[in-house]
C-alpha cells in the first residue's frame, strides 16, 4: 500500500499528463504548439523545480558529510592522550609503554600500529600483542607473555627460560613460578634457544606441562639436568632421583604422594630411576 503523499505525487503526474496530451490535441504538436501550451509549461516548471531540490539535498547532504569528516580528522577530541599496557609481569614495562607513548597526540585512526608491534615484540617475554585505540582517545596494549618457567643463575643473576628453551631475559630476583633448573649448557643472550631437539628440551617441556594439572601443595625447587640420563628433583630438602625422566607423569605422581606421607620426617632421597617399587635411602647413603 503506497504512502499518501506518494499516492498525491502519482495521481497528480497522472492528472498533468492526461491534460498535457488534451492540451496538445487542442494546440497542435511542434515547438511552437509546445511552447504555447499552458499546462506543458507548468509541467516543464515543475519538473526544473523538483531536479533543483533534488540538487540542493545532495549538496547538504555532502557538506555535513565533509564538516563531519573534519570533525572528526582534525579535532583534539579525537587524538590519542591516554596509554594503556596491560599484562606485563616480566616484560619491560619501560621500554613497551615508551614506544607505545610515542602514539601520544596522533589521531586514534591514524597511530603507527606497526612501530608500537616491532617495539614490544622484540622484547622476548613477550609472545604476542593486540594494539587498539578507540574514539576516546585511548591507546591500549594488550601483552600475552611466555610464561617464565625456569631459572639459571650466574652470579647475581639469573637467566629466565621458557619451557620451550628460550633464554627469555635477565632478572635479579627469579619469578614466582620459576623453577630453579642446575645445568651446565652454555647460557646464550635474550632471544636465544639454549636448547635445541633432544631428552632435556623434552623434558622440560614435559615437565611444566604435567606439574600445571598438579592440584597438590607440593611443589619442586630445583631441577638438576646436567646429566639427562640421570635427572634429579629437589623439593625442600627431599631429592628425587627420575632417572632419564621416561615415564614422566607416573615418577612425578609417585614422588608427590611419598612427600605428602613422608612430612616431618628427616629428609632423604627418593630413588624412582626403575621400573620398580620406590625406595627411600638417607642421604650420603649407598
């Protein structure tokens, strides 16, 4: 059902045109005809009058559009004045909120997103990045870290490493989470593999994956890797000898079930390196 002012505009075009086609048998055809026609004329009127509005529409239309466009472009409303970095718990926080500082005073659609990704991925904590920045004038950074999960010191610091081997960063005090690891392999710079394919990057990468389902109070300090054929576990002052670490998740579960029973007693050593029961012997023991 067509709208009234539409069904106006259709039965007044209908009316115009059965008139000019009467008009036109009573004058005639030709220029001359034409031109002398009243209700022609008015028709040709009209027509120019509603092309000219018609005109006049588009270009309010495209003015406000343009105003509109410089608002939004060249406003100090719409500049960045706010940095946020979120998730850093090792990264550097200086060094990332500065390159993404440098943004301060650009529009929020025109930041340079590449320079502030370059900047924050090159720190190696880092493992991945989201840059936004809304109407509002706030730029955020979002940080997904790799996770610090052992510790080798040298001297009084200590090389934090990835459980994928990646020599993440320096730090003074070793993150919560980290776990001490005794080791001879060379220490390499920030960003560098210490370990390539073979039983110690299996081990440790096994290792963290099964200790994050552990669900207990016990935990282990230390890992000495030195030799991976015969890998020892410290938690407290009890040590646990895996062996070559085969058969990871059972000597793991076994180790923390013996350690929850053994509580208050002096500390020894727990022999799992066989595929037999467990034996517990003192230390300094044969």
């Amino acid at each position: 059902m067509q709208k009234p002012k539409k069904q106006f505009r259709n039965n007044r075009k209908e009316q115009i045109r059965q008139e000019v086609a009467k008009t036109s048998r009573a004058h005639g055809t030709g220029a001359r005809a034409n031109a002398e026609n009243p209700v022609l004329r008015q028709s040709i009127s009209l027509k120019k009058r509603r092309s000219r509005k018609r005109l006049f529409r588009k270009l309010k239309i495209l003015l406000a559009a343009l105003v509109l466009i410089a608002i939004v472009l060249f406003s100090p409303l719409f500049k960045i004045r706010e940095v946020k970095v979120e998730g850093i718990e090792n990264a550097g926080r200086q060094k990332l909120e500065t390159a993404a500082g440098q943004q301060s005073g650009r529009h929020f659609l025109f930041y340079r997103k590449n320079e502030i990704l370059a900047a924050v991925k090159a720190d190696p904590f880092v493992k991945s990045a989201e840059v936004s920045a809304d109407i509002g004038g706030t730029l955020l950074v979002t940080i997904e870290e790799n996770t610090a999960d052992y510790a080798l010191t040298d001297g009084g610091s200590a090389h934090i490493v990835s459980r994928e081997g990646q020599v993440l960063g320096t730090r003074v005090v070793i993150p919560a989470g980290a776990t001490l690891l005794i080791d001879d392999t060379a220490l390499l710079p920030p960003g560098s593999f210490m370990y390539g394919e073979g039983r110690k990057k299996d081990f440790l990468i096994a290792y963290k994956d099964l200790m994050a389902q552990n669900t207990s109070l016990i935990d282990f300090d230390r890992i000495d890797l030195k030799d991976p054929r015969n890998i020892t576990l410290e938690s407290g002052d009890w040590q646990v000898e895996i062996g070559e670490g085969l058969d990871l998740e059972r000597k793991l579960n076994q180790a923390i079930n013996i350690l929850k029973q053994v509580d208050g007693q002096e500390p020894g050593i727990i022999d799992l390196k066989y595929n037999a029961p467990p034996v517990i012997r003192p230390k300094g023991g044969a």
